[in-house]
C-alpha cells in the first residue's frame, strides 16, 4: 500500500517526513514495513523503516536498508549483513532501534529521510534528518537504477505469512487508526518531494495512491501550504472487515 509518482520521468532523489509508530506484528508474519522504494522498469530498490522480530530479535521500530539488483529475484542485503550499503556515519547504526516513537492522541515524533543520486559518481545516497549522511549504494549494485529511476514509492506494507489466505494481525502504520482519522491516530508521509534533471527538489507531480485490501490498511492523499504533498496511511490487519 503506498502513494507514488512516476512515469517518464527521470527521478535522482526523494525526500519526506515519515512520523514514528510501533507497530504491533503478528508471531507468525515476520514485519511490517515502511518503505521508499526507487524503481526502474518496476525493479524495487530500496527501503527505511521496519518492525521484524524474526530479524532483530524484538519488535522495536528500526532504522534499516534494503536493497535488490533484480526485483527480489536475484540478490539483496538487509543493512550492513552482506557487501553492498556502505555505512560511513559511526553514530548511527542501520538495524537500530528509533526513539522516541509517537503516541495515540499524543505526541508526534517523525524523522526526514533523503536518498539521491550523486551525478559525478553515480552513487545513491542516504540521509538522515539535516545532518547525518549515513552512507552509499554503490553503483554498480544497480543495473537498471544506473541511470536514474522512473518511479518513487513511499507507503507500508506486511508480510503475511497466514494460510488459507486469512489475514494477519500484524498492523501497519500506527496500526490503531485508518487514515480518516488524521493526525494523532494515523501514520503519515508529508513534505514528499522529488529531484529530477534539473537537480533541485520539488513536488512530486501525478502522485497515486494504491492498496490490496482497503477494509485491513488503507491511504488518503492531499497536499497544504504547511505539509505540501502528503499522505495518512494505515490500519490494524485483521478485524471484522478484513478477516
């Protein structure tokens, strides 16, 4: 489930705000994500932020990257586990936990994350928040990424590992609200922005929204003069619409 812009285009970084939840996941589905993917052709790229007990040990929001050569088909890495990110920040760990995470009805904690394309040396960047670079994707890890990417994806997604296609538990975003519930309830993405080739960030145009199955996690987009591009996404899984 997720809102993404692309086409034609030639797109070399994206950026938002992605407010911090604890999600709740279900023993026997392995996460729940949140994710910004870069794609070319439909090839899926990279990711951020994740909840999976089966990888860390416990069920703590985490900091994270994931990337893939071929689509999931051929080669990938979580973090820093195999040759691939290259991590040059000391203070900050990928696969850490995130604190502090944002309450119902209470505070709201979110954190801006930048990925772009260096121009001289073809690289994909990291960053989090306005001062730590976190490290790079080399090059050459991507073939169909080298040039630039023709679609962003931001949004969530489970993994469901139910049989007899009954559905998880396992909620996304803050997992308590839909997105009609708004601010303080529902997860979010805002200030989406995009870089294309005349190397400066802007809003993204032609922004979709997408989702499986709406009655377990659904999304509404808008856009304001204090958010720009946003969207609230989300929901609890398994309930009484979605069994």
């Amino acid at each position: 489930m997720a809102a993404a812009c692309g086409g034609l285009a030639r797109l070399l970084a994206m950026a938002a705000l992605c407010v911090l939840w604890a999600a709740l996941v279900d023993a026997r589905s392995p996460a729940a994500r949140v994710h910004r993917r870069l794609k070319r052709l439909n090839k899926p790229a990279v990711k951020s932020i994740e909840v999976s007990p089966d990888l860390y040990g416990d069920k703590n929001t985490k900091m994270f990257t994931y990337w893939t050569s071929g689509a999931y088909q051929v080669i990938g890495c979580y973090n820093i586990l195999c040759s691939g990110f290259i991590q040059i920040n000391s203070e900050i760990t990928m696969g850490a936990s995130i604190f502090p995470i944002s309450n119902l009805a209470g505070s709201q904690y979110d954190i801006s994350i930048l990925i772009w394309k260096d121009p001289k040396e073809g690289n994909w960047w990291m960053q989090f928040g306005k001062e730590y670079v976190l490290g790079y994707w080399p090059s050459f890890l991507f073939s169909y990424l080298a040039d630039s990417a023709s679609m962003i994806e931001w949004g969530g997604e489970v993994v469901n590992s139910e049989p007899d296609a009954a559905h998880t538990l396992t909620q996304m975003g803050s997992g308590q609200k839909f997105p009609e519930e708004g601010f303080g309830k529902a997860c979010y993405f805002k200030n989406i922005q995009v870089v294309d080739i005349t190397n400066q960030l802007k809003a993204p145009k032609g922004v979709g929204t997408f989702t499986e199955q709406s009655n377990c996690y659904d999304v509404q987009n808008g856009n304001n003069g204090d958010w720009g591009t946003y969207f609230y996404y989300g929901g609890p899984g398994k309930n009484s619409n979605c069994p």
